[in-house]
C-alpha cells in the first residue's frame, strides 16, 4: 500500500530534522572532546600535574582525596609571617596512579636543610611547600624517619599552594591562565623559579634552594638582599625580598621579566639570567664587582659577595665530600652563612653523612637530629 503524498512529507521533514539533530549532537561532542583534549594536552603531562583539583575533570580522583592530603597554603589558618618566614620548594610533580596520592617523603639533604634553617632561626617559620597537589601525610606508623625528625621541629610547616591563586593580583596573573608556563620542556625548573618570586610577593621573607645547609643565623641580615655567586654573576638560590617598598618593586619587574623572556627550551633565561637582568636595571651596571663596590647605588637592594652564600663555587662542589679536602672546605666556608651544595653536579656524588668530610662534619654540627638519624640507620 503506498502512502499518502502529504504522509511522505511529514515523514521526510520528520527525518530532516532527527538529522539536524543528530549533526547538532556530533558538533557538540566534537567540541566537547576537543576542548577535552585541549585541556589534558596543554604539555606533556605538566599541566595535567600541578593544575589545582578545582581544574581537574575527574571528580572522583578528589572524592577519594585522603585526609592527611597536604593542606593549602592559601586556606589554612596558619599563614606565613610576613618578613619573618623561610621558604623551601618542592616543584617535581609525577603523576600518581589513578586513584592514589604520593606519599610524602624528604631526601636526606632536604631535611638537613631545614633542621639547619629552623633551629638556626628559632623565631622564624619555615614553611616547606609542594607545588604539586598529589602529596599525601603519612601517618607515624609508615611516616620516616627523616620525616618525623623535620616535623619534630616546632616551627616547621608543610603545605601544597596552588599556583593559581597565589598568582592573583599579581603581573602574571593573565599569563598563567594562559598556560603558556606549562609548555616549558623542563617545568620543574620553570615552576620553582616563578613560584619563589609569586611567594615573596604575597609574604616576602627568605626563599632558599633545598641544596643548602645553614651555619649562621639570618636575623641580622638586612632584607632586600640577593647574593653574588661569583665576580662576574648574581643567584638566585637564596632571597630576601619585602613584601612593600623596593622588595615589591624588585619582584614585580621580575614578574615581568619573566613572562616577557619566558622561554620553554631555555629554564635559566627565567632563573638566574633574570636576577642578573633586573639587578643591572636597579643597580645601574651589569658589572658586579661594581654593584659590590657601591651598595648604595642599587635604590636599597644589598648584594652580598660570594662568601657569604657560595663560599665554594660550583666547579669544586665535590670538595664537600672529599675527605682529603676536609680542613681547606671548612676554613673556606668559615664565614658563611650557608653553604650551597649544587645539586645539579653533586646529586651523582657519594653523600655519606657519617663521613669524615667537610659536610658531614658540618652535618652532624647544623643537623644533628638528621645526622643522628642517617647514622642510625646507616650502621
């Protein structure tokens, strides 16, 4: 039986319309797909990695967050005390299993750092903070020993802060919703190297590398200080900036020069390169030598020599663990306030604490409670 002309009609307006239909529903899959892989492939899992739980699209990763998750910098109660505060970072992130936070763990001479840094600067805080959000406290029970030892300390704090929103009200602010950080082929670096800066902007203080070991107090240092690595250029492994006055003018010309020379290839265009930069424009000169002769002429920023901070330039960090270079390590560093153990070129090196060399020796005098522990478990 054949339909009715008027019947057909219906029907094939009827079917147009399921097809639009249908069209409308496959763009918008396609759209939602493609903002989807947008999002996960921003860099190689970089993003993905130290993104905030609120710009995750797996909900269910954060239902099942732990409750000893490391707490925010931002939304705990017990914030950094402006001026009167160490920083340490921690910027590695690895993606955990799904599911699964990392517990938390210290290296040996990250927990000797801080030992130093707290109990040579009782009235300070030190805070130590994870950039990466997947981090987890263990309990006593499966918690180190190195861990416990830190956490023994009454002034230490661990907390993860959120790149984001520690960048609000900032000059990069924009720029990091942009995402163009997260391109960078080494983020570690790149991420450590912003974050000391977005930190001392919000609660200035002190940043210090985790590849240190303190010998003297820092209180009686002037703030709006940075430290000469050598005659020919400043670093930036120790800081200190205020949080007003020319601290604040200093790190916001750095803020800007960072994402004005970000390069994603080139970490230490944005690291040390970048404190040499904004010095010579505070200072007047590229010269440090010069910058040291006339302290007055960089608008209130002091520059240290390198004796204070890197006593032991970077070609002899191995000096540190040998035991035949113990008593010229110890006389050079005499003076100093810290000593830097370069971790890039001294990560493959033998480190024995219970050693006779120059850091074990200052080891077991600035860190003994670590000291004591390596030896513990040692013998």
């Amino acid at each position: 039986m054949t339909a009715h002309p008027k019947q057909l009609l219906v029907q094939l307006k009827k079917r147009r319309w399921i097809v639009l239909l249908l069209l409308i529903i496959l763009l918008l899959v396609f759209a939602m797909n493609r903002n989807y892989r947008q999002h996960q492939n921003l860099t190689p899992k970089s993003a993905q990695c130290y993104l905030p739980e609120d710009y995750s699209r797996d909900d269910a990763i954060y239902r099942l967050r732990p409750l000893n998750a490391l707490k925010d910098l931002l939304l705990e109660e017990r914030q950094p005390r402006f001026r009167r505060t160490i920083f340490f970072l921690e910027t590695s992130c690895s993606m955990p299993p799904r599911f699964k936070y990392n517990k938390l763990e210290l290296a040996a001479m990250q927990a000797c750092a801080i030992e130093s840094a707290a109990q040579l600067n009782p009235s300070y805080d030190v805070f130590v903070l994870y950039a990466s959000p997947w981090n987890y406290l263990p309990d006593k029970k499966t918690m180190s020993q190195l861990l416990e030892v830190t956490l023994s300390n009454p002034n230490v704090y661990l907390r993860s802060v959120n790149l984001q929103s520690l960048a609000v009200d900032t000059p990069v602010e924009d720029w990091l919703k942009s995402a163009e950080l997260f391109k960078s082929r080494n983020p570690t670096e790149h991420i450590s190297y912003l974050l000391r800066l977005l930190v001392l902007y919000r609660f200035g203080g002190f940043y210090v590398d985790f590849d240190v070991l303190f010998m003297r107090t820092l209180m009686n240092l002037l703030e709006n200080f940075l430290g000469a690595e050598s005659e020919q250029s400043l670093a930036s492994s120790l800081l200190s900036l205020a949080p007003s006055g020319i601290g604040r003018e200093f790190i916001k010309e750095c803020l800007r020069d960072f994402q004005q020379h970000f390069d994603a290839k080139n970490w230490r265009k944005n690291g040390d390169q970048l404190i040499n930069r904004v010095a010579s424009k505070f200072c007047g000169t590229q010269n440090v030598s010069a910058m040291l002769d006339n302290r007055s002429g960089c608008r209130g920023l002091h520059i240290h020599d390198w004796y204070a901070f890197y006593a032991v330039q970077r070609s002899y960090v191995q000096d540190f663990f040998d035991p035949a270079r113990v008593e010229e390590t110890l006389e050079l560093t005499n003076g100093s306030y810290l000593v830097h153990l370069w971790n890039k070129l001294s990560y493959e090196l033998p480190v024995k604490f219970n050693s006779d060399t120059a850091y074990g020796k200052l080891a077991k005098q600035y860190c003994p409670k670590v000291y004591e522990a390596i030896s513990e478990n040692s013998n």
